[in-house]
C-alpha cells in the first residue's frame, strides 16, 4: 500500500486524470495519486489551473 | 428579414413577442456557431436553429427568465442537435472518422518517453485578463474550429451543450473510454491553441 501511494504518476498520466476529473469522479487512488503529483509538479499545477480556465472561458462563451 | 417575422405574434402580446424576436434574432449567430461546430453540416445546423428559434418562440412562456435567453436557447439547441444526431446516425463515415480520432496513446507528441512534458506549460497570468477580453473569445472559437470534426463535436456536447457523458456515448454509439480520450485530445488541443494563439504574447499575459 505504502509503495503504491508514494509510486508517482507521470505527467502524461496525471494530465489524463485532471482531464477524466472533469467528467467523473476519479478513485480514491487515482485522486491521491494526482494529488501527490501536483504537489511536487509545477508544470501540471499550471496546466490544471489552465484546464479550469478553458472550462470557465466556455461557460461564459455559452451564457 | 428574420424567416419568423412572418409569423404573427397573439393578439394583445404583440409588443412583446416583437421584443421577444428580436432578442432571440441577437443570439441567431450564436447558436449556429454552436450548431455548425457540432454538426460540421452548414445546412444541418441552419435547420437546428431555425427549429430551435422556432420552438424557442412558441414556448415562449415558457422562459420564465430565470436563466439568460441564451442559456434557455442553448437547451432548446441541445435536443434538437440530439434529434438531428439521431437522425444521422445511418451515415457509416461518422464511426470511421472516430476511430481515427480515438487512436490511443501509442505516440504522444507532447510527452516524452517518461512520460514528462516535452514543453511544460506556460505561465498563462491572470485568467481575469483573459477571459474579459472578446479578442480572448475568438481565439478561443478558431482553436474550436481547428479541432479534428468528431472531436470538436464531442467536446461541443459535453463543454457546451452540458450533456452528461452517458448521454453522448449512447447518443454517438462509443465507448466511456473512447469518449475520454477524445476529451482528453480536445483539451490538450485547446491549451496549446490558446497557448499559442493568445498567451505567447506577452502583452497579454
């Protein structure tokens, strides 16, 4: 258990499980692992924050 | 001359059915946008949204006016784009074109074999600056039309029209997990786009 929680992902995987966070909710695995990911990743915390952005750019483009 | 103007509005309401077709003409270029993204079909989406205008018009007390006209119109857009879908679903290029599409993983350009960035991300400022700016807007609809077709059609029906995932997987016959890994391509489509596009200049960002 303790190997698999501090295993990363990579940043191709944990770029997948932001975009799937959008459309359902991830495991409890999955949810821990992209934590830890972001936590020591700049680039993926940029790129999850530019993900929201995008979101919020089409609720407006829609409303 | 709006095709609907030659429909008379009910008698005594005449004033605000004009006003009511007027604000549903202001959103006519917009909700075919919509369409034509969705249905990459410029005669198919005229359809769409003559029906939806149509519809939007004679249900029109039913807006109660709690969401905006547009809002209201893009869910009167959405089932009428689920029926035309519907309607298309014979044409076998659709499921060709969308396995290409979904073609998973085996190269991904913007990774390296590790599976970390090749390009990491940009710093893309104050998300504020951006999305207050038109300019910001159409960048974002041409890195929309950029889009393969079936992608930019998936990412519509989810982003846009708001339908559940279910919904699109049974609506376009695919798989849950083809259905991510076209999201998935359209978002990381989307980003480089408007990295692209808007947030390398630095007057922008």
């Amino acid at each position: 258990m303790l190997h698999r929680l501090t295993h990363m992902v990579s940043c191709k995987e944990a770029t997948r499980l932001l975009s799937q966070a959008e459309d359902h909710r991830l495991s409890h695995m999955e949810r821990i692992k992209l934590r830890l990911h972001l936590l020591a990743c700049v680039a993926c915390s940029r790129f999850s924050r530019q993900l929201a952005l995008m979101r919020e750019a089409v609720s407006r483009f829609r409303t | 001359m709006p095709y609907y103007s030659r429909l008379d509005p009910a008698e005594g309401t005449a004033l605000d059915a004009s006003d009511f077709t007027v604000e549903l003409d202001r959103h006519r270029r917009y909700l075919l946008r919509v369409a034509q993204l969705q249905l990459r079909d410029a005669a198919a989406a005229e359809d769409v949204v003559q029906e939806t205008l149509v519809a939007a018009l004679s249900a029109r007390e039913g807006f109660t006016g709690r969401s905006s006209v547009k809002t209201w119109l893009t869910g009167i857009l959405k089932h009428k784009i689920v029926d035309a879908i519907r309607q298309k679903q014979r044409q076998p290029v659709v499921a060709a074109s969308f396995d290409e599409e979904t073609d998973l993983d085996d190269f991904d350009p913007l990774f390296k074999d590790n599976g970390a960035w090749q390009a990491p991300p940009a710093d893309w400022g104050d998300p504020e600056n951006a999305l207050s700016r038109q300019e910001f807007m159409s960048v974002m609809e041409m890195c929309l039309e950029r889009l393969p077709p079936n992608t930019a059609r998936v990412f519509v029906m989810r982003e846009v029209l708001e339908l559940e995932t279910e919904e699109i997987c049974k609506e376009l016959t695919i798989t849950a997990n083809n259905l991510w890994v076209i999201l998935y391509r359209a978002r990381m489509s989307l980003r480089e786009c408007l990295e692209r596009n808007w947030f390398s200049d630095p007057a922008r960002a």
